[in-house]
C-alpha cells in the first residue's frame, strides 16, 4: 500500500498540471465558443421580433377585411397649374386591401401593365372632362388680348415712355427760355409739341426693336410689346404718326435747324444707341449725346442758331446723364445680364464708378462757365455749388463704396438736381434788356427786344 501511494503523483502536482492544461487549450478556443453559446440562445430564446411577428400573424389571421384609407391616383397626367385645384377636389376614398398573389410577377409584365392602366385613365379623362377643370384649362391657355379703347391712351403712353417724354420737353423749355431772345409764346408752344412727338417716336421705335429683350427683364417684361397688348404694326403706325408730323412741325412751324436736330436725334436714338446696347459699353455715350440734344434743340428754335450758351447747356445735360443712369444701371447689373445688354455696371464695375464721379465733378466746372459766356450772373456758380458739391460727395461714395446703397442715393439725388439746378440757372439769367445795354445782342434780336420795349 505504501509503494503504490509512492508511485502516484502528488495532489498538488497534477492539480498544477490540470490548470496548466485549460490556460493552454482555453486562451486559443474561448473567443469559439461564446459565440457559439449566442447563436445557441439566439435560437432557442423568444426575441422582440419575434413577439412582434407572431402578433401581426394573428391579426391577419382573424381579420381578413381589413381596410384603411387612401387617396386615388389622378387619371391623368395634368399640367402644374391643376395641381392645387385637384388637391382641394380629392376626396378620400375606402379601399379594401386584397391578398397577395403567391404568384411572383416579372418586372417587364408589371410596367408593362402598369403602362396600360395609365393610357386607359388619359383616355376615360379626355372622354369626361370635369366642367370645373374646362374653366380653369381655359383660363390658362394663351388666348389673344382685346384691346379696348378705353386702355389704349395708357397703353400709347408707356410705349411712348411718358415721363421720358416729359423730361426730354422740360429740358428743351429751358433751352428755349435761356435763350438771349425775347420770350414768344407760339414758337415755344410749336418747339415744345414738336419735340415731344420726336420723343414719342423715338421711344416707341426703340421699344419695338427690344421685344425679344424686354421679355427677359423684370424692368422692362410689362411693356405693351412684351405683354402683347398691342400689335408691333400698330406701335410702328404709331411711331410714324408722332415722328413724322413732329419733324415737320419743327422745321416748318420753328426753324429747319431745329428740325434737322429732332431728326437726327431719332436717327441717333432708334438707329446707333438702341443696337449699340447689345454690342459696346460706348452705348452709354452715344445716349448720353441724345440727352444733350434736346436743350440744344430748345435753345435754337428761340434763337435759329447754335451758340456758345447751346453747348453749354446740352453740356450739362451731356455730363448729368452719367451719374443718373450709371446709378441706375448699378442696381439693374442682374436685369441688363440677363437681357444681353453691354453695359459698363455689367462688365466695366470700375469704369462705371470712375466715370460717374469724374462727371459730378464736371458739373461744377459747367456751372462756373456759364457766366463766363455772359449765359449767367456770377451768382449762378455760387448758389449751385452746395447741390454740385453733393451729388459730388455722394458719387464719391458710390465709387468708394460701390454697393447698392450708394448707387440708390446717387440716382435719387440726381432726379431732384437737375430740376433744381436748371432752376437756379433760370432765376440767374442776365435778361435781355442788361445785355441791350451793354451792346451783347446781334442786331435782329436788339429790334425785337426794342419793339417790346415800346407801348
């Protein structure tokens, strides 16, 4: 008994090696076996899925009739204008739910059903055809506008440009009424009427020109033209019934100097500077020249020459123009873009600062020649400097800045500045009769300044 107890291995021993053993064997198959104990108890135990699956099992089983509530594909297929009013006209429809075919269907059969379902709702559409619907389909579709004539003096208006009209006539009044010649009441009239036709008919020419363009602005897409409110050959007939008569107005009832400067500005105005905005920024140039014209205009139907003091007038009106419309054109860069005009805001920014403050600047040198030429008292320049000086600053501004806000302040202080400054150079006229005096009138005009004089 003693030998064999001697031969076996102590407690300890084998104990050790028994540790030994499951270090050696379980360090490499322990990270097998936990998973195999999941997939084991992911298969035996009940999941929340599972609870849930057997759930919907049940209620399918024991109601067969289920329904629920659903909105009815439209029959046709309709343009974006209908979908608000079919959206307000669907009503909620029941329809029960059938059982899935255990069938399995290729995809080439469904569309191709799916196809046939639809031709068949475009044809039971364009067979019943809601009353409702008509109404709203027929107030859609283009239809041609009649034209009433209670509309067309407004609509005459606006392809005349109005109040471009009425500015370009102001301008030439103060022409006529710089003049160094007495005051007469017809020719002015005559002058007056005359150069407002020739605008009329310039504009209207220059709208008809700009259809295509106009359509693609938002300042210019609700002129007459573009709306279709009147016919391109009643906008030419127009244009023709004011251009001609005007013309001959001028150079029968004024002077034919006159008249060859209405003429040549609506030549200037339909034929260089309308073409011009499409292919160079010298269009602003060329405008700003049919500007000018019509104080010069003024001026020579009063007098039946062109003068030192003619020039100078259409001078300030020549170098006015930029500040406003380079102020304009600034917070219009998108519209003139998109309507293809070459402008110096679109594609010369810098040009178009620069240029705008070197003519408010010019405007005080103007200012200060027109006593010069004996047009002005010395009191001219000095009561028109705080206002020269301004639109100076602010075109300054615009330059520094070169931002909407600054564009916007140039362009509504220069609506207020030239009226006022042609204003102020009125009130400071030297009159007729201190020009007689000092031997300054040529002799037709010191015979009529002396047949007023008289009783």
């Amino acid at each position: 008994m003693s030998a064999a107890r001697s031969c076996r291995p102590p407690r300890a021993l084998a104990a050790g090696l028994f540790v030994w053993r499951l270090r050696s064997t379980g360090a490499r198959q322990m990270p097998c076996r936990f998973v195999h104990l999941y997939h084991v108890a992911s298969s035996k135990l009940i999941t929340f899925q599972y609870c849930n699956f057997l759930k919907r099992m049940y209620v399918t089983q024991c109601n067969k009739d289920l329904s629920q509530r659903a909105k009815p594909k439209s029959d046709s297929i309709v343009s974006p204008f209908h979908e608000l009013q079919q959206l307000d006209q669907e009503k909620k429809v029941v329809h029960k739910i059938s059982s899935a075919s255990p069938v399995p269907q290729s995809w080439s059969e469904m569309s191709s059903r799916n196809e046939l379902r639809k031709i068949k709702s475009a044809a039971e559409t364009e067979d019943s055809v809601i009353p409702g619907g008509a109404e709203s389909k027929e107030d859609r579709q283009w239809k041609e506008m009649k034209l009433r004539l209670d509309d067309l003096p407004g609509i005459l208006a606006r392809l005349s440009k109005i109040k471009l009209t009425a500015l370009v006539v102001s301008t030439a009044s103060t022409g006529f009424a710089m003049a160094p010649v007495p005051f007469e009441l017809t020719c002015f009239l005559l002058a007056s009427l005359g150069t407002g036709l020739a605008s009329c008919a310039a504009n209207s020419i220059n709208q008809f020109f700009e259809v295509p363009f106009d359509s693609n602005m938002n300042r210019t897409k609700n002129r007459p033209l573009v709306r279709g409110q009147i016919s391109p050959l009643l906008a030419v007939c127009f244009a023709a019934c004011c251009g001609i008569p005007g013309v001959a107005l001028l150079t029968l009832g004024v002077n034919p100097l006159t008249g060859a400067l209405g003429a040549f500005n609506i030549f200037l105005y339909t034929c260089c500077y309308t073409p011009l905005k499409r292919m160079s920024i010298a269009n602003t140039w060329v405008g700003a020249v049919v500007g000018a014209i019509p104080p010069i205009m003024g001026w020579t139907a009063a007098t039946g020459s062109l003068d030192a003091g003619a020039l100078l007038l259409g001078g300030i009106l020549y170098s006015w123009q930029f500040p406003h419309f380079n102020a304009l054109s600034w917070g219009l860069r998108e519209d003139y873009s998109r309507g293809g005009y070459c402008m110096m805001s679109v594609t010369h920014p810098g040009l178009c600062r620069r240029v705008a403050l070197r003519h408010c600047l010019a405007l005080i040198g103007l200012s200060a020649v027109a006593p010069v030429l004996n047009i002005t008292t010395w009191t001219f320049p000095i009561i028109s400097l705080p206002i020269n000086l301004y639109i100076s600053y602010l075109g300054f501004r615009f330059y520094r800045d070169a931002d909407r806000s600054s564009s916007r302040k140039l362009f509504f202080c220069s609506l207020w500045h030239l009226p006022l400054l042609l204003l102020v150079m009125f009130t400071c006229k030297k009159s007729v009769l201190e020009k007689e005096d000092k031997g300054e009138l040529r002799g037709g005009s010191h015979e009529m300044a002396m047949e007023i004089r008289l009783p």
